[in-house]
C-alpha cells in the first residue's frame, strides 16, 4: 500500500509539554489539560500542577491520564482532568531510565493501570477507578527494571521494553487476561521464540502492530553489519520479516507494512526490507534510543496515532500534525 502525507501546523500560545491523542484533539496533561483540535480551535481549564512533570499518557476511552516524571519517582492518575490519586516508583536509579506507566481501556469498559509502584522489578495491574490491585501475589520478582510499558491495540498483551544489569536493552511481552487469573505469570520472563542464532538478542526499541504483531529494533548476529528490524506474530510465535537499519529506531509506530521511526526526525520505513520512504529531517524529535536515558536531551512532545495513521510533534510554536492517507 502506498501511503501519501498530509501536514498540519496548529500554533499555539506557548510550547507543548506533552501530547496525547484523543479522538481528534491533543491534549496536554502536564500543562494542565489544554486541548488543541484539529481545526485550529483550543481550550484551556486553566489548572496546574505544582510539580516537575514532564511525561503523560491517556487511555483509549480519553477519561483517564497519568502524567508523570520521566526521570523522577512521582505521578499523578487523573480522571477527567482532576486527580483521583498519586502514584509511585522505587527511588532505585529511577534517575537513570523512563518512568513504567501505561493505561489501557478493556473491552468491558474497565480501564487498567500497569506500573510498578512498589518495587522497580514488580510490575502490576490495577483498576485505574478503585485502585483495587488485581495482580497482587507472593514472592519475589526477577530483577528487571521494567520500562517504557505499551499495551497492545486490544489489550491482550502488555509490552515492558526495560532494561538488566550490566546494562543491556531487554523486552518481554505479557498476556493480560492470564495475568488477571494467575498473577505470578508477571513475574514469568519468557524470552521469544526467534531462531538459534538471536538468543542473547538486546531489544533496543519496541512497538505492537496490528493485531498479535510486534515490531522491535534489536542487535543482530556475528554475520549482521547492521541492527535489524522485526516483526514477529506473537501467536505463531514466529518471525515475519527481517530488514536491516541503518540507524537506531527509537521510538517506533507501526501502520500498513511500514513503521515511522522517530530517533532523530521522523522516518517512515518500509518494514519487510527496512527502505526509507520519506523523512522530515525539520521536525527534531530526539535521541532516545533505550529505556535509560540519563544524559539524554529531553525529546520533544510526541503522541503517536497508529489506528488513525497520525502523529504530532511538540516545537517550540505549536505542534506539527502529519497524517497519512492510503
């Protein structure tokens, strides 16, 4: 499928903090809500949040947001725009790598917070309204620090593209509905089945598909110049394709057989053979590259849009909007 671009500019009064899609606004929950819409219009709820916020996520449904401290241990889960409670993370190198938080409406019309509010290593889910624990158990967790969590699509899988010592890029992927009935599977770190030559794989960048597909940047074999691309189909537990890269992928969303890379500027990337379709070298969108990111330049505003085929970029004057169109 060729894709073609189109590109909107909304100025704004001063520069994002964040953004996060929702419906066909953007909003920005550190600034305390501002709502920017396609058409140019916007609203201001005039709120603010007296701390050093600089992270936000949303739910699908748009009724709830965290917004949050990338490098710090503090956030907030709110609802509607007005708080419903403060959240945590372990103090541990928390200084060192991006603050593990994703919320994802289920079908039902619950929506869940996962995060790691007791310890870095222990990932867990709960009832966004109650706050009521669902995955709470016995034992002791692996020694991972989970990061840069993604709930696919539907909300079956829950991605943690974390990190383990001494330090390599590591990613492990979740059932959610067998963790709501047996808990302890978050604390069962099943690597992916990708071949005998890609066990002591590092994950540095992770993103889910349409579907059961994920798509991550990875290290390659002895015999692979370059990093590859992957997409894998979670359920055939199998690889789908395979295409080197000729730089890091950062932040990825993936769309239609292509995946829009975004360390750097942006770059839309045929998936199966790894080919740089377009670019927008203009647009900055940073260097992150792993869930550790002390000493990284914060990125840019970033809010993703796969199901719509959009994103939008946080500058300095407002927020740039390209969208594509089969």
């Amino acid at each position: 499928m060729t894709l073609r671009t189109e590109r909107i500019f909304l100025p704004t009064s001063c520069a994002p903090q964040s953004l996060c899609w929702s419906g066909d606004a953007l909003f920005d929950w550190v600034s305390g809500g501002l709502r920017h819409h396609l058409d140019g219009s916007s609203f201001d709820p005039c709120v603010r949040y007296s701390y050093r916020f600089d992270g936000a996520v949303m739910s699908q449904d748009g009724q709830y947001a965290v917004i949050y401290e990338r490098l710090g241990t503090k956030g907030l889960l709110l609802r509607q725009g007005k708080v419903v409670r403060e959240l945590n993370r372990s103090f541990y190198h928390a200084e060192d790598y991006e603050y593990p938080v994703a919320l994802c409406t289920l079908p039902s019309g619950r929506t869940l917070l996962a995060h790691c509010p007791d310890e870095y290593c222990r990932l867990e889910l709960e009832d966004a309204e109650s706050g009521q624990r669902l995955t709470r158990r016995e034992g002791d967790s692996p020694d991972v620090f989970h990061s840069r969590l993604q709930f696919s699509r539907d909300g079956r899988y829950l991605l943690s593209a974390g990190w383990v010592w001494h330090p390599v890029d590591v990613m492990y992927v979740f059932d959610v509905a067998r963790a709501l009935e047996r808990p302890a599977s978050l604390d069962e770190m099943r690597d992916l089945e990708l071949g005998p030559g890609d066990v002591f794989m590092e994950f540095y960048s992770a993103a889910f598909g349409e579907r059961d597909t994920l798509v991550f940047h990875c290290s390659g074999d002895e015999e692979e110049a370059r990093a590859p691309l992957m997409s894998y189909s979670l359920t055939e537990k199998r690889v789908l394709s395979k295409a080197p890269l000729e730089r890091p992928a950062g932040t990825m969303m993936v769309m239609d057989g292509y995946v829009v890379s975004f360390f750097e500027h942006p770059q839309l990337i045929e998936l199966a053979t790894g080919r740089v379709v377009e670019s927008w070298p203009e647009l900055g969108t940073g260097t992150q590259s792993s869930s550790i990111c002390r000493g990284v330049p914060h990125p840019p505003p970033l809010a993703v849009d796969p199901v719509g085929r959009r994103f939008a970029v946080g500058t300095e004057k407002g927020i740039e909007v390209v969208r594509f169109v089969p």
